[in-house]
C-alpha cells in the first residue's frame, strides 16, 4: 500500500516570541497599582523576568530551592516540571528583592511557598490589565516574561548563549539560538534606521555641494 504522505512537507510556523524592551522593564517596575492583586501579578511577573522561570515553576519554588551557588551567592536549583531538566540560576538583585517583599505573606507561609501565584488564567488576564494600565502595544503573558529573560536581561547584556540555555533548562542549544534570532532582527531593525539617517545626512550634504 503506498504511503499517502510519501509527498507531504510539514511546514514549521515560527512562534512570534514576544519580550519587554529594558525601558519597558523600567517602566513596569516603577508603576504602583492601586490594587494589590495588580501589584502581586506585576511582582511575579518580574521575578520570571529576572530569573527565566516557567510559570509552574514559580508557583512550585519553596525554600528549599534556595541554596548557595559556586561563587557564595544565592542561586535557585530546581527541576523544570515541562522538561525534567535542570535549572540552576544566580539570584538577580531585582528578584531577591520581590523574595524578600513577601518572605511574611501569609499565604506564603501557609502553603510553604516563596511567591504568591495566582491561577494561570488569573495571571494572564491580569498581564492583560497591567499591559493597558502601562501603554504596552504588546500581549502580556506570563511566557513574555520568560523570552525577556533570555533576550533583554541577559543575552543583550552579553550573558553567552550557552549559559542561558543552561539556565532556562533547554536540553538543545538550537532551542535557545531562536532568542539569538529575535536580537539579529532587533539589529536589523535599528541599523535599517540609522542607515536611512546617514543616507538623510549624506544627501543634504550633496545638495548643498551642488547649491554652490
């Protein structure tokens, strides 16, 4: 019987990954809500930006995946519930400000938890509202969070493509090259801008010359 798929060709669609510039970073940690749900949502939120975690990896994280790393620093070691890899993250100042903010919480403290995470449907609906409230054009979900991360925190930065892969629990390398893409277009983009401000420049100059 002959393969009905013999001739087919998948195409693989690109996901759009979609990530928060360093200004808007700015500006989400400097906006206060007039509501606490807002203010937690934003709080976690930024932990993920600063740490590369999963949703259900942030909800998971207790105490116990708090421990010092190599270089006597706080780091967190944990397991990827998605992937079963491992994960072991230098604790940025930003989040280990957000883990002092609510080291009391009493829900924290009830359910043995670092964070206080709120449903995933509660989260993304909430992202939703802060992204208005901030004047983002972009659609904020918690997976944002996640590509700021490996993008604007520490891939722009200068952090090697190895180290963050590592430190997002990607088992493949080519996995983590996707963000490397995102940041060749983001180049692409701002030289196209500066190429037309020379040739802007460069013509002016030419017409004067021949204004003479």
């Amino acid at each position: 019987m002959e393969d009905p798929f013999v001739n087919y060709k998948g195409k693989i669609k690109e996901v759009e990954r979609v990530f928060l510039a360093e200004e808007e970073i700015q500006v989400l940690v400097s906006k206060e809500f007039n509501t606490e749900r807002l203010n937690q949502v934003k709080d976690i939120f930024l932990f993920s930006c600063f740490t590369g975690l999963a949703y259900v990896d942030v909800k998971k994280l207790t105490k116990a995946n708090i421990n010092i790393g190599i270089d006597g620093e706080k780091w967190i070691f944990i397991n990827r519930q998605k992937t079963d890899t491992r994960s072991n993250i230098p604790l940025l100042p930003m989040a280990q400000e957000i883990l002092n903010k609510y080291k009391e919480y009493p829900e924290c403290l009830h359910k043995n938890r670092l964070l206080p995470v709120l449903s995933n449907q509660k989260t993304n609906s909430y992202l939703k509202e802060i992204a208005d409230l901030c004047g983002f054009s972009k659609d904020l979900t918690f997976h944002c969070a996640r590509h700021t991360f490996a993008t604007t925190v520490t891939l722009t930065n200068g952090v090697p493509i190895e180290s963050v892969g590592k430190m997002l629990g990607h088992k493949n390398l080519r996995t983590t090259q996707h963000y490397a893409k995102i940041l060749d277009k983001k180049v692409s983009s701002d030289m196209k801008l500066l190429r037309e401000k020379f040739s802007l420049t460069v013509s002016n100059q030419q017409r004067k010359v021949s204004s003479k």
